[in-house]
C-alpha cells in the first residue's frame, strides 16, 4: 500500500500524531491520571507514542501532545525519535486536541492522526489504509464493527424495534485530517460553540466527507481497572 502523499506534490507527506491528554483519568482510581500511570514499566501515555514508533507503522513527522499543567515537566523530558511539542491542556478534550493542532508546523497538507493517550494497540493495517483514503476524503477514522443486537427505545426505555447492525460501528481512534482541515474545523466549531465527543463529527458538521476504516477490536480504549490488568504488559 503506497504511503500518503499530498495532492499538490509527488512527495509523500509524514503525519503528524496528536494525542489530548489533559484528562484526569479518575475512573481507573487511584488519584493519578491514567494516561501517567506505570504501564509495563513506562507510563502509558508514552507507551502510546512508542506504539506508533514501532517498526511498520507510516513514520511520523512529529508528535504534539496537551498534558496537564503538573504533568509538562515530565512529558518534556520524555525522548522520541521524532520531533515533540507539549502544550497544556485545556478543560475539554476538544480544547486540549485544538491547542496541540495549534504547537504543529504550519504545513496545511500534512495528514495529521488525533489519537486517544489510552489507545495502546494502534492497528498497522488498518493504519496504512486509512492514511491512503486521505486521498480521496476529506476525514477518515478508524471504527470497530458492532457485535451486538441494537435496539430503539423510547424515553422511557420502552423498545420501539430492532436495528440492523451492519450499518453502525463503534468509532476509534485514530481520526484523520490534514492539519489545514482540523483548523478550519476546529476553529468554527470554537466560534460556534460547538462541542462533540470525536473529532470528525466536527468535519462532518461541516459537510465533509469522512470514511471509516473497519478495524479490531484489539484497538481498545483502557478505562477500567479490568482493561488496565488484562493488557498490562508482563
């Protein structure tokens, strides 16, 4: 699969990686925040990065990752093969991803991959596809296909019928842009004040065309104590 390349040149473009974590992770317990905590003898926000170092994955451009106040001293002093830019968060995932868009180059056909700081397993694969469909979409995320029976029900929990699944897919992480894009986006959204719980619903708020890529489940997102044991690395 050929890598992703601007249309306005030959040359392939690297993406850059943005991952909010200005979070305080409480629901793990603990008082720390979970991006920070010990994960197999780094803490997870780091083991996060280095998965997307790891041999086979699209080589990056750089990283920007938004990390709360008490945490930028240690983030700094973390080192990667690529350039790294750590910024505060803010109080909102959606700010902490708009002030770490804002520390990259300005280099508006540069894909640019937002991903959780929880999301240990970046799938390769599905990776390379969704860099490759940024030629022809304006977005693309990853998204895992939903195993379960789906059902409408009305205010009062009252079922109203059964959906077919195959249409609907739990959204991961990560979604991609080019960097011109995020900001146009990200920019309306804060002057409307507009806010959404992923970063394509503010493409898609805008008209643009965002493509899923269908990707495991493997690609999990660690919220609780029980995923944290489960994966922890041995």
């Amino acid at each position: 699969m050929s890598n992703p390349s601007s249309p306005a040149s030959a040359e392939p473009l690297r993406p850059f990686l943005v991952i909010p974590a200005g979070g305080r992770g409480l629901r793990m317990g603990g008082g720390l925040p979970k991006q920070f905590r010990d994960w197999g003898g780094r803490p997870l926000l780091q083991a996060t990065v280095d998965a997307f170092l790891a041999p086979g994955m699209p080589p990056l451009a750089g990283i920007a990752l938004a990390v709360p106040e008490g945490h930028l001293e240690e983030t700094r002093s973390w080192s990667f093969s690529v350039p790294c830019w750590v910024v505060p968060g803010g109080d909102t995932r959606q700010d902490s991803v708009w002030a770490a868009l804002r520390a990259l180059p300005d280099q508006p056909m540069a894909p640019v991959m937002i991903h959780d700081a929880v999301r240990p397993f970046p799938p390769v694969a599905p990776l390379w596809e969704a860099l490759a469909a940024l030629n022809r979409f304006d977005g693309v995320l990853l998204g895992e296909p939903s195993t379960d029976t789906l059902k409408r029900v009305d205010p009062e929990g009252r079922v109203l019928g059964t959906e077919p699944r195959e249409p609907f897919f739990r959204a991961q992480t990560p979604q991609i842009a080019r960097l011109g894009t995020w900001l146009h986006a990200f920019r309306d959204a804060d002057a409307a004040g507009f806010s959404a719980t992923d970063d394509v619903a503010l493409l898609e708020r805008l008209g643009l065309a965002v493509r899923l890529i269908s990707s495991p489940s493997s690609n999990l997102k660690l919220t609780t104590p029980e995923d944290w044991e489960r994966t922890q690395p041995r």
